[in-house]
C-alpha cells in the first residue's frame, strides 16, 4: 500500500475546530471536546491515573509492558493507521510508549528516583495534548497484538489512556453526548429513540414484511421469560431495516421465542471505547433489563463492539462465570442452520460477495466460521479477503471513532485506506460487514474512494434466502 | 591481570549469577502475585487458555511466523536470539568451567557449531544495531537502552570468539579475557533492571494480558469517588470539569473554588 501523498495529508488531518476553542481548550486535535478546566491539567491527569491504577487491574499489565517492551517496531507491519501516513508516530509501540513513559516516570520507583537526580520536571501538557490526539488516531484495533513478540496489547494501554484522558475531561463529544442520552436520558439509548417511534418502526417492518413475504413476522415486545432478549446497536432500528428484518424472519422460521425489551433495547456500549465507568454502568443497564424479563439468554445483534462488550464484560460486571450466555445472533442463525431448523436457498445471490471481519468479534477469534458458512450457502459467487479472520484489516472506524463526524476525511483516507483496497481488490459488488460501526465507517468509505460495492450486514442477504415452511 | 580474571569469572560471576537469580525470581514473583490479585479480584473468570498457549507458543517457537511478515528482519532476530541463548550455556569452554566449579555439568555443543553460532549472532546483532540506526521508524522509538543493549551483549561474544581463535600475545589475550568476563558479569547483573527481563517476562506475556482484561466490579465508580467526584461522573450535563463545578474536596488547590469560602469572599471583594 502506498502511504498518503502530502496533499491528502493536509485534507485528513486538517482541523475543523476554530482556532479560538483550540486555545481555550488547549487541545490541538481534531474532534470536538466539551469544555473543560484546562488549569493544572498534568496534576489533575496523575491524580486520575494513580486512582485508576488504584482500583484496577491495568497496573499489573503496566509493569510488564514497561519492562518486557523491547521496541522492536515490528508492531509497524499490522497498523493499518502507519501503513496510510507511514509517520513513526503511528507506530502503536511509540503509541504506547507516550503513556508507558509517564507510567515509568510516575509510577515505578526507578523512574521516581530517575527523575529526582536529573530535574526531570515529569508529564507536562504537550505530553497530554500529544496522547489526547494519538489515541484517537487508533482504531484500537488490537491487530498489532498479534505482532508482537513480547505480547503487548497496545489497545488495552490505548484504552486505558483514553479512560485517563476521559477522567480529566479529554473525550470526544460525539461519544460523551450518546452516552448522556443513554445513561441519564429520557430515551435511554444512544441515538434517543423514545419507545412509540420504535414500536412503530417495528410495526412498520412486521407490514412491509407480510406484503413481501406473505408470512406474520412478529417482533414480540416485552415477553416476559422468552428465551433470548434481543439487544441489537439501537441504530439498526433506523438505519438497518433490512437486517433487522432479516433477524426478525430467521426467529420465524426456527420458532424460538425472543424478545425485545422496551425498559432497555440498545446494545451500543461507547464505555469499550472511553471509559469503564461507563463500560460497567452500560453493562448493568442490560442486566437489569435481563432481571426485569426473566429471560434465559442475552442476545446481541450484528455488531461487533455490542457483542465484545457484552460477552467479555457481563461475566466481568453483572453475573461472573455461571451468568446468562451472551450470543451474537450469527451464532444463533448459524446454530438453526446446523440443526436443520433453518432453512437457506441456494444460489439466491448471484452477485460475488465478500465478508469483512469486525475486529472486536473476530480478534479474539469469536466469530469467523459461522458468517462464512452460512454466506456460502446462499452465494453463488463467495469470495474472501485477504488477509482475513482473526488477521483481518480494520475498517478504519474502531474504538468509536466512526461516531466522531468531524473526522470523516481522516477515517476515509488514512484509517480506511487499507480497507478500501482491499474490497477494491476482491471486485465483489456485496461487502458483508455484520456491525453498525463499521457499515456506516465502510459506507463513507466507499463512497469517498469511489468504490462500486454495497455494504450490506449478514441478515440483509439471509432474508432473501430464508425457506418458510 | 590473570587475577583480576580469575576474580571476574570466579567470585564477581557468582555475585553476578546470583544476583541475576534472585532478580529473576523477584520480578517473576511480582508477577505471578500480580496476575493471581487481578485474577481474584474480577469476577469474570473466564480466559481461553488454549489461545494464551498458542499464542505464547507461536513467539517462543516462531516457525510459522518467520514467513508470514518482515521475513528477513525475522529470521535475523531469531539467529540473534538463539545464539544468545545456546553459546553461553553450551560452549565447551563453558560448560568446562562449571565442572570444575560445581563438580557437574551438562553435554556440551561441537566447537564447530559453537563458532558457526558465535558469527552469526554478531553478524546478526550487527544487522539489527543497523536495522535499528537507518530507518526513521525505528530511530523514532530508540532510546539509549536500545543502542546501548546490542553492543553490550555482543561483546562478550566478540572477545571469547577472538580469545579462542586468533594467536595473541599473552597479554593482549589476558586483556581481551578481562573483557570478556567483566562484560558478560555486567549484563547478569543488568538483566532484570532492564528491558532484557524480556528473557523469562514474555513466555507469561500472553496471560498477563489476557488477564489485564479482566476489570474488577465497581472500579469505574470507586475510581470516581476517589477524585472525589462520586455524584458527577464524566457523563453529566453540567460536568465537573468546567472551571465552576469543580468542588472543593476534589481540587486540595483549585484555581476558582465551586463554592467560596466567607473568607475568599472577603479577599475578593475589594
């Protein structure tokens, strides 16, 4: 891949924030911030940073990484953010290396007594400033962890920078304001749905599905013990008909009940991305919801950070080890089509199609088989790319960067750029992407790189071929 | 000159070897008492332990990796390492001087594949050391550590390797032999302070990450209450961090208290 020419630089990184609220805020990057006191910013910053490492478990990953890191830089071949700007600054070892060097300096006695005998006056501002800009240029991806001979995840040290960063008041607005919505909101949800838009909406689909079906497709409400309480990114019910349609005929078919919960029905969690305060307040939004329905299993939609954040933490915040199973519902499909209870045409889609791996589901080695056997079933003309599963390229809109507007141009041409040529190079006119961020980072790929391929999730195609008896 | 040797390779290296140990141990201790407390302390004890092995596997013996990306630098860091590894502990020279000083020993490798080893690892160290000066990349991350370590552990190898084939004059070889030993003591001593803990931390790396992920219950919450800030998460409207919501329990010296003391008023006033 060709790194960007300086032209393109200039439009991706160039800022949309006046000038004025740079200074105010002292913050030099590109997404907007709500304000916040800029007075005394590195003594506030180590005060979060100390009760952080007070309370949680990073500090053992903190001392490892700072002695075993040897900086070999071979980190550099997987970042898909360094392949596009080819600056060494995007290397996710020197990315990490900005917090792991405050650690050290602050926070081991060694750098503590370092700094005592050379005057080393310790974190300044434009360290805050640089980390502020540098974490949110990473999609925190985690593909760099499979590079890494001495097994450092620089998206668990990028996640816990910008946890730091959240607590002294530096995170995008974008992802601030959806989770006020959803944490202290009348809707509840990030995208501020009140519950009549979304019995309408599903009213709307269970019609638009008999018309074109001829078949009830029911989208039961508020069943009280159903076996699985459907938790999709709350945005399919605007954006995504299509998949929301096709979850909604895959239960049809197989019969299993189901149910959407109007207390509570959005998978999206942004804490995965900024904070885990609100990581594990989000978390118990979905347990009490599970309590107050009494169902049995926890079922997330096609999206990808919904479903880590889910999977991986309500064991963690809600239940422990012996809680409710949480499944995506490719699993789920994939498990009906195994055992025969669904029911796939053939051949239904002519059109060569290719399947792009979420990062948060297939890095950790989750879901790959399952989206891909069932594509092969419906598809006549499949085809993969490269690389794929648990090595796949990130869309270029990971760790909640796809939300922030305002960084489009950077998302399109510097994050995405290596996605981009990668659906370019596998000339399929359907890009199957089961995740709401990255359909909506893939779609504005897409569309500024000039791409003929539709982005489409997994359940958009299965309704096509889905057999009724 | 041959007794400064003699003290280098006879009480210094056990103070070296020694301390190596007890360093190794302590940092290994540190660790498993670490993983064991974020383990307890999550509720989420669910890890994929076939994974953490593979993975850790896969870097020790890193046969299908070699390949797959950055082939040439790749196989130049593993012929580093291996030579790093084997000639030490395997060399004739050495093995013979640990039976003469503890009674036993272990078989030792052929001379010849010794000497094979010796220039490839130099070679090898030599190309990484350039790997690391020429690309900007890699000059971006170095610090002095980075170019100091490479040099250091290449010139015990350098010094054995001439002392045991050129013909030198007894005291240019007693000279390289002092060398040899000091600097070889010198990294013993340096590992475990240094980034060549690497040696034994990163076959456990894999589990202290996949640990690391395991986040305690109520830990955002008492993060929070900590900064003093329990009833204003970051999520609130009228958030804490503008200058006026700041309260006083929070910021010991605030620039603008959020509720003034009768006494700043009054310093205020006029």
């Amino acid at each position: 891949m060709q790194p960007i020419t300086i032209e393109e630089r200039g439009k991706a990184f160039a800022c949309p924030k006046k000038q004025e609220v740079i200074d105010r805020q002292r913050l030099p990057v590109r997404y907007h911030v709500e304000d916040f006191d800029v007075e005394d910013r590195p003594r506030r910053f180590l005060q979060a940073f100390a009760a952080v490492l007070k309370h949680t478990n990073y500090r053992l990953a903190l001392d490892h990484y700072v002695r075993v890191s040897a900086k070999c830089a071979r980190c550099s071949v997987a970042c898909q953010v360094y392949q596009a700007t080819g600056d060494p600054q995007d290397v996710p070892c020197f990315r990490s290396s900005l917090l792991l060097s405050v650690y050290r300096r602050h926070f081991t006695v060694a750098g503590i007594l370092r700094g005592r005998l050379l005057g080393d006056p310790g974190l300044t501002d434009e360290q805050i400033q640089q980390m502020a800009a540098s974490f949110y240029n990473c999609t925190a991806c985690r593909r760099c962890y499979f590079e890494c001979p001495m097994g450092v995840d620089h998206g668990l040290v990028t996640h816990l920078g910008r946890y730091v960063l959240s607590e002294i008041g530096i995170a995008p607005r974008a992802l601030v304001v959806s989770t006020r919505e959803q944490l202290i909101g009348k809707t509840g949800n990030t995208s501020a749905i009140p519950v009549p838009a979304l019995l309408d909406t599903l009213a709307f689909l269970t019609e638009s599905m008999q018309e074109e079906l001829g078949v009830d497709v029911p989208f039961p409400i508020d069943q009280d013990g159903a076996e699985y309480l459907f938790l999709p990114a709350v945005s399919d019910f605007m954006m995504e008909a299509d998949t929301l349609m096709g979850n909604g005929a895959v239960f049809r078919a197989t019969g299993d009940s189901w149910t959407i919960g109007t207390g509570y029905y959005d998978g999206i969690n942004y804490g995965l991305f900024y904070s885990d305060q609100v990581l594990e307040r989000v978390v118990k939004k979905i347990h009490a919801e599970a309590e107050r329905l009494h169902v049995k299993k926890i079922l997330i939609g096609e999206c990808g950070h919904a479903s880590r954040s889910a999977k991986y933490f309500y064991p963690a915040f809600c239940e422990g080890r012996n809680g409710r199973p949480v499944i995506n519902i490719m699993e789920y499909t994939h498990q009906a089509w195994k055992q025969g209870r669904l029911k796939l045409r053939p051949n239904t889609i002519a059109e060569p199609v290719t399947y792009h791996d979420p990062c948060n589901i297939s890095r950790p080695g989750w879901i790959l088989e399952q989206p891909r056997d069932l594509l092969k079933a419906i598809c006549a003309n499949y085809v993969e790319m490269t690389p794929n599963r648990r090595d796949n390229i990130c869309c270029g809109g990971g760790g909640g960067t796809v939300s922030i507007d305002e960084i489009r141009p950077y998302r399109t041409m510097v994050g995405g750029r290596a996605k981009a040529e990668q659906i370019s190079a596998t000339g399929a006119k359907y890009c199957v992407a089961p995740c709401a961020n990255c359909k909506k980072q893939l779609r504005e790929l897409v569309e500024d790189n000039h791409i003929d391929c539709q982005i489409v999730g997994l359940h958009d195609l299965l309704y096509k071929a889905i057999i009724f008896d | 000159m041959e007794s400064w040797v003699q003290f280098g390779r006879g009480p210094l290296f056990a103070v070296a070897f020694s301390l190596m140990l007890l360093g190794i141990f302590r940092i290994l201790l540190l660790t498993a008492i670490g993983i064991v407390e974020a383990y307890r302390r999550s509720w989420d004890r669910i890890i994929n332990w076939k994974d953490v092995r593979l993975q850790t596997a896969s870097w020790l013996f890193p046969v299908a990796r070699l390949w797959r990306k950055r082939p040439l630098y790749s196989t130049v860091s593993v012929l580093f390492h291996a030579g790093l590894i084997l000639v030490p502990l395997f060399s004739a020279a050495h093995v013979l001087l640990w039976r003469r000083a503890v009674g036993f020993a272990w078989p030792a490798i052929p001379q010849r594949l010794a000497d094979v080893l010796t220039i490839l690892t130099l070679a090898a160290g030599a190309g990484l050391l350039l790997g690391r000066a020429v690309p900007a990349v890699s000059r971006k991350l170095s610090g002095a550590q980075e170019y100091f370590w490479p040099v250091l552990l290449l010139a015990p190898f350098a010094t054995g390797f001439t002392c045991s084939h050129a013909t030198l004059s007894p005291r240019a070889y007693q000279e390289l032999m002092l060398l040899h030993v000091y600097s070889a003591d010198l990294v013993m001593v340096l590992i475990p302070f240094s980034k060549i803990a690497h040696c034994v931390l990163a076959p456990i790396s894999q589990v202290v990450t996949a640990v690391a992920w395991k986040f305690p219950p109520g830990a955002g919450d008492r993060v929070a209450a900590t900064l003093g800030y329990a009833d204003l998460p970051t999520w609130m409207p009228k958030s804490r961090l503008t200058k006026s919501a700041v309260p006083a329990a929070a910021a010991p010296a605030p620039a603008k208290p959020a509720v003034p003391k009768p006494v700043n008023q009054e310093v205020t006033v006029p």
